[in-house]
C-alpha cells in the first residue's frame, strides 16, 4: 500500500485508513498538500479543528502564521508541501500517541520518499521526536541541523518551533528564532549545487 508510485496514488491507497483508533473519528483525512517536487518540506503534528474540517494541513490560526514564516523567507507555500505525523485529528488536539505515529509514520515516509524534498522543517516536538527520534525539548534543539534516512537518502531537518507555540509565546525573541532556522533551511536549499 506505502509503495504507491505518486502522490495522489498514495493518497488514493491511504484515505480510508482505520489503522489506529483516530481514523474513527475523523470528519476528513488530512493527506498533506503542496509543490509534489517541493525542496523544502514542513511536517507537523496533526491536523486540529479546521484542519479535520476542510481536509487540509495548516489552514487555521496556526497556518496562518506558517503562510507569513514561509513569506518572510520569501517564498510561497506552494512552492513547499506541508504534511503531519499524524493525519487524522487527534481528540482536543491532544498529541498523537507514539503507538498512533507509529500507524501513521509509513505514510509520511512515502509522501518524503515521493518528493524527495532538499530539507525537512519539523515544527514542534512531535515530528522531531517520531519523524526524526529525536527526544530532547524542542527549546534545546531548535536551530540545530539534524538528519533523517528516508529509503535511499539522508535528509538535513532544521527543527523548530511548532506556529501554535510562536502564537501562545509571540516575542520577538521566539519569532526571531523561527525566522533564523527558516532562513537557514533556505539557504541550505539555495546553496550551489555542490558546494
Ligand atoms: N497543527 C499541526 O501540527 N498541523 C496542522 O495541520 C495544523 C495545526
């Protein structure tokens, strides 16, 4: 099922998806969206409210504020693709268990896989720790390169703070700190080839 050859392909195979306890209680499946060749990737932790409620990623306050966080680099978010650990809502927007991550994390490594993004963003602690096994606070590694195998490649992840967070604590000290790990993932990808 996790070996569908495109996009759409998988979302095809996957949308119907009961393999954890969240599946029951979605209004929609939230696949991800974006640039299918994106070079650069965020990933979250699941959809919320609004998310559940159109079948999109980021499409409330919080993806707000990521539309403005990819503007501010200069770029547009459909030039990147945005997807989640988890794909269904988790009740009261609780964080996924490691058991519904676990259900959910092949479809993620797939949609990576398919893309072949040149960095991954994890916003929050959540993907830091299921995408990337990273436990340590998102406080104490934000801003920090660590890396990812996905199949046949190694992949550069900048970790930083989850939009909600930046919303809950928005001083200049935190947004400062976004913008900084987003202006290092794009120049990452914007570096000549080679160097
Ligand atoms: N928070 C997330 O982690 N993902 C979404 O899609 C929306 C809010």
């Amino acid at each position: 099922m996790t070996e569908a050859a495109s996009l759409p392909d998988l979302h095809q195979a996957i949308k119907g998806c009961l393999a954890c306890p969240l599946g029951a209680g979605r209004m929609k499946f939230v696949f991800g969206e974006g640039h299918p060749e994106a070079r650069l990737m965020f990933v979250g932790e699941g959809p919320g409210r609004d998310e559940d409620l159109q079948g999109r990623p980021f499409v409330g306050k919080a993806g707000e504020l990521l539309d403005r966080m990819i503007g501010a680099i200069g770029m547009k978010r459909e030039e990147t693709y945005i997807a989640n650990v988890v794909k269904c809502r988790p009740p009261d927007n609780r964080t996924p268990t490691p058991d519904e991550a676990r259900a959910c994390l092949g479809y993620l490594h797939r949609q990576i896989e398919l893309i072949r993004p040149a960095v991954i963003v994890t916003l929050g602690a959540t993907p830091l720790r299921e995408l990337v096994g990273v436990p340590e606070g998102i406080t104490k590694v934000r801003g920090q390169w660590r890396h990812v195998r996905i199949g046949d490649r190694e992949i550069p992840v900048m970790p930083t703070f989850h939009p909600a967070y930046v919303l809950r604590q928005y001083t200049q000290e935190v947004r400062r700190a976004v913008w900084e790990d987003l202006r290092a993932a794009k120049e990452w990808i914007d570096r000549p080839a080679g160097s």
